[in-house]
C-alpha cells in the first residue's frame, strides 16, 4: 500500500505503508483537515508522532515546515517503513525513530528527546493516533492526556491532537489539557486538546 504527501515541499511524493493488519494509516481527507485546523503552528514546530505507524502524519508535518519529528512505535514492521519513508524524503536529519510503546517513551525520563540544535527541546505539537481499538495496546486517552503532561518532554504551550474512532467517547481534558474541540470525517475524528488556562 501506498501514501501520498498531500502538500508541503514534497508534494505528490509517495510513501509506503505497513500491512494494514499492523497499522490504519490516516486518510488523505483527515490529514488534509489536521494540517487546516494547525495553520501555522507547524512552521518550525517539533512535533512528536505517537503510535507512528508508517510515519506519514508526521513526515508531512517535515514537509510543510516543522523543524523535527520523532516518531513513536512499538511494530518493528512499522519501524522499518518509517525507516525507509525517511530515506525516500530525505530527511534523517531532522528525524528520531523511539522503538518501543508510548507509555514507556512518556514514563523513560532518560528517553532521547533529541532536536536540533536551533530548535527547542520540547515538543511544540504531539499527534496520537491509538488503535481505535484498545486490545491494539493503546493507552486509554483519559492516562494518555496526564502522561504527556507529566513527562516533561512537552512545551506548556503544546496541543495535543488526537485521531479516533467517530463512536469514541472522549474525556473532556485531564492533566492540564482542556478539549477544545472534535471534528467528525464519517468514522474518524480528530479532537483537539490545548493548555488550560490559569
């Protein structure tokens, strides 16, 4: 199977991705309405992609202007299609592939967060995109929300998106996250979490 870059520098070019029994790669429509509803928060953003998959989400954000991205997955089949769509945009440089799940990547204080040297050390962006199913091994939203906030590998100013099954319930925040908003594609969402304010 095959992705394509829907916009950014790299436009058109096309990307593997893994066997669907191992990942559910975002469609082009939800894609197209993540980079919308972010603008210009991607421009020189470093965004953290958690439960990668084949990397897509977070190699169009390279494309349209984010300075790094480190993708979090635990399938080494996923890991290696990460690996090579990276290879095929070019952009190792500015990349982190994290082996492992993303309770551990959040819980590991000692977790490389590394960036490159002009950019922040925190994450300005975190995309999650969890099996929409929890036996896939995914933490429940309503742990996920404070785990990220607690584990200091994100900015205060950060939001938080996360992509889910339309039929989901979702916590209204938690951790310092307050939900803004959900947008509905036919059986995905994306609902987004920012900072509470003081």
């Amino acid at each position: 199977m095959t992705l394509r870059i829907g916009a950014g520098d790299q436009k058109g070019r096309l990307l593997r991705a893994p066997a669907r029994a191992v990942t559910r790669p975002t469609s082009g429509r939800v894609r197209g309405a993540l980079f919308n509803i972010l603008g210009n928060r991607v421009l020189n953003a470093v965004w953290l992609d958690l439960y990668a998959g084949s990397g897509i989400i977070g190699l169009e954000a390279l494309c349209r202007g984010a300075a790094w991205t480190t993708f979090v997955e635990a399938h080494p089949d996923a890991r290696r299609c990460i690996t090579r769509n990276i290879q095929t945009l070019g952009v190792a440089d500015r990349t982190q592939i994290w082996p492992g799940t993303v309770e551990r990547f959040l819980r590991d204080r000692t977790a490389s967060t590394t960036t490159p040297r002009s950019a922040p050390p925190l994450f300005d962006v975190v995309f999650a995109d969890p099996p929409y199913h929890t036996e896939g091994g995914a933490i429940p939203l309503r742990q996920l929300l404070p785990l990220c906030r607690d584990s200091g590998k994100i900015a205060p100013h950060a939001w938080l998106i996360v992509e889910h099954a339309a039929t989901t319930a979702i916590p209204p925040g938690g951790g310092e996250w307050s939900r803004t908003r959900t947008y509905t594609y036919g059986e995905s969402a994306l609902t987004v979490y920012q900072p509470t304010l003081p």
